[in-house]
C-alpha cells in the first residue's frame, strides 16, 4: 500500500528534576546541599532510510516520546540524559508543523535532522547555595521537551518524471528502460501509485525515473487524486510529457498536451518553466499526418519532439541519450530549506502560559510548566517559598493575575495550592 501522507505526535524528553539533598558523612558535620542537577531530555530526529517507500507504517503508530532525563541525586550525581529517539522515513519525506505548515525538516541527505528538542535538566539545590542561603530547601525542575503534531508528506526524489493522461504508454516505458516493474494493461489508471525506476546508461552514469500516474482534467485543483500524484513532480528536474500521437481512445493529441500543460501549472506555476521533453508514443497506430501535425505544433511552443513506439523500444534510445544531456546541465534535485519559526518580542521571552479564571472570587491559574515548579516547591522552607514567587513574577504569573482582575487579599489556587494575593 503506497502512503505519501501521515499526521503524527511528537513528545521530546522532559529534562530531569534537580534534586535536594544534604551531605552526610561521618566526622563531617553540616556538609552542605549536594543535589545534582537532573540529565537532559532526549532529542527526536528523522533520518532517511532507502529500504523505505511509503508512509504506511505511520497510519498504525502516531505518537512518538523521546525518553525523559533522569533526576538529579545526592552526592552532586547529575541524571542520565534521556536517549534520542530517530524516526526512519522515506528520503525525500517533509516535515510539517500541523497548525501552521511551517515546514521543519526535508529529510533528503543522509544526516539526521532535528525536529522536536528535549530540554535540560532542572538544577539541584548545591547551585542554590550561598553565604546567607546555606541550606536550600528546593531546587528547579526539569524544562519540559517539546511537544508538537506534524504532517509527514512524501514527495519523491526523481530526476525525470513521466506525465500524462492515463494509458498513453508512461509505464511501458519505465518498464523497457528500467528494472521498474509496473502494472501494465490496456485500460485507465493500472498505475495507481509512482512507480520509480534506475535508467542505466553506462557505468558510473545513471538517473532515476518516476512514473506519475495518470492525470486528468482538473488534477490542478485536486480532482481524481490530482495533488496526491502531482506533489511527486516537484523535484523533478526534467519532465517527460508523453501524448498518445494517435489518438487510439478518440482524444485529439494536441488538446490532451494543452490540458496537461494547463494542469501542471494550476498546481504550481513553477511547474510550467521547469524543462520540458514531448514524447509522441504509439506512432505505429498513427498515420504520418498525425505525427507530422503534433510535432509541428509542439516545436512551434519550443518542445522537442521524440516519435516512439515504447513497447518494442522504437527510437527509445535517442530520447534516453537526450535526457541525459539535458540532465548534465541542470541543477541538482530541489531540496527544501527549514522555515525559521516566527521570533517572539523580546518581553515575552520569559513568559510563560498560563490560564486563569474567576470562580466565586477564587482565581484559578493552571498550566502544565507549573506542576514542574510545584514539585519542586518546599512549601514548609521560607527561601522556598521565595524562589517561587520569584518565579511567579518573572514568567508573568502576577501580571496575568493583575491583568484578570484581581485585588488584594483574593484567593488565587494554583492546582490546590492556596494563598491570598498581596501587592
């Protein structure tokens, strides 16, 4: 089964809690805090894998989690680091964030590429200490890793790629020039999926061809499977257009070339400039008139013009010479570069999301990064305590609150933890 499209889940590690803990040996009196800070959250990457081809693993398992690093421990022994989790995809697979489409990644080149990072580790409470603050009762928690949904979208690395209606002879073609083994019949759309195959042209010297299902009228605005078959053109570097010259199943050639033409370029206007050869396949079904009309016509729009009979290999080798000479000279295939995400202003840096609402006067604040803090909070510790309405103030928790409504001496309950409000 050929899947070119998926949606899944990403969770990077969270980075491990700090830990507080004191020193304690025999002889030693009043060691100090020695809790070690807690090991960073794993990355997830995605890294091509040729062995693959499609999607389709990806419509059985959606959610993906880096592991978390581990907590920090006494005697100063930071966490272990959460392991990395790579993700293996088709070369030639995009990465997509779901909510905006910023793309992510293009994961064409062997390296692996980054898409959801794991945070550090929270402090453990030895980094606290100071002349007047000997013993820290807290330390910080781990910073959560990213989460995020992405669109995973194939679009298949090719030199040259195929387009036509359908039945025109495309796949017969890839067939007698390749080891590609497509399904072959004399009806409408026997291909169903891209077909890719290696054209071998000598040692050393060699180019991929892809077999793009057969289009249809208004393939450009997605009708059929028009944008699942047409989004596999894109990184061709050269397209060959092949037209049934003699019109077997009743279409005039010149109008099938217009319309495919026209099709392309709804899609995507680039797709219009990029290099064109014309293939007239059939020719032993049609008359010389019919050759001659089509060739004229294509040459007058600045196409060369290639006569064949794919099935019997007829002037097929002419054509593969010329496209390896075209190919000679134009760029490498198109690779897609990260969108950078959008910058935050520089007062917001440190803000952090939170939710409040009024319920009989009790404001309630909730968010997910505030549980971190939470476990980390010796409310029985008075230095605690001010770590965290330190924290409450820089990641804009009080000016949240200020900005709901709130008076002196009203209740704010931060998942049952309660205190009166005090400007």
């Amino acid at each position: 089964m050929f899947v070119d499209y998926a949606k899944i889940k990403l969770k990077a590690g969270n980075g491990g809690n700090g830990a507080v803990a004191f020193h304690r040996e025999k002889f030693v009196a009043a060691g100090g805090p020695d809790g070690g800070d807690g090991g960073r959250g794993g990355d997830i990457l995605f890294q091509p894998d040729d062995n693959l081809s499609t999607l389709a693993d990806f419509r059985y398992k959606r959610k993906y989690n880096a592991q978390n690093g581990e907590n920090g421990r006494g005697r100063n022994c930071t966490g272990k680091n959460g392991e990395n989790l790579i993700i293996k995809v088709p070369r030639g697979t995009l990465v997509r964030e779901a909510e905006t489409g910023r793309l992510l990644a293009d994961i064409s080149t062997d390296e692996p590429q980054l898409v959801a990072k794991g945070w550090r580790g929270g402090w453990g409470n030895s980094h606290f200490a100071t002349p007047t603050r000997q013993v820290p009762r807290f330390a910080k928690p781990g910073i959560p890793g990213e989460e995020l949904e992405v669109q995973l979208e194939l679009k298949l690395l090719a030199d040259v790629g195929l387009v036509g209606f359908p039945n025109v002879g495309k796949s017969t073609l890839i067939s007698v020039v390749s080891e590609a083994k497509p399904t072959i019949a004399n009806y409408h759309f026997t291909t169903l999926t891209p077909v890719l195959g290696v054209v071998h042209m000598g040692e050393g010297d060699s180019f991929v061809m892809a077999d793009i299902p057969g289009l249809i009228e208004g393939a450009g605005e997605g009708v059929g499977l028009g944008h699942q078959f047409l989004r596999h053109v894109d990184r061709c570097r050269l397209l060959v257009h092949i037209v049934d010259v003699s019109g077997s199943e009743g279409r005039d050639p010149i109008e099938d070339f217009n319309i495919i033409n026209c099709e392309l370029e709804k899609f995507d206007p680039q797709l219009a400039t990029r290099p064109m050869i014309v293939v007239g396949n059939k020719c032993d079904l049609a008359t010389d008139e019919q050759i001659a009309e089509f060739k004229e016509y294509v040459e007058g729009r600045g196409y060369e013009f290639f006569p064949i009979m794919a099935a019997i290999r007829y002037e097929v080798d002419p054509l593969l010479n010329r496209i390896r000479e075209l190919l000679s000279k134009l760029p490498p295939i198109r690779r897609y570069e990260p969108e950078a995400a959008p910058q935050k202003p520089v007062e917001d840096m440190t803000r952090r999301e939170v939710k409040i609402t009024n319920e009989d006067g009790v404001y309630m604040v909730e968010g997910e990064w505030l549980l971190q803090v939470l476990n980390s909070i010796n409310f029985n510790d008075y230095e605690s305590m001010q770590y965290f309405q330190r924290v409450l103030i820089q990641c804009g928790v009080i000016d949240a609150l200020r900005e709901a409504g709130i008076q002196e001496g009203d209740t704010v309950s931060i998942y049952n933890v309660e205190f009166d409000f005090v400007e």
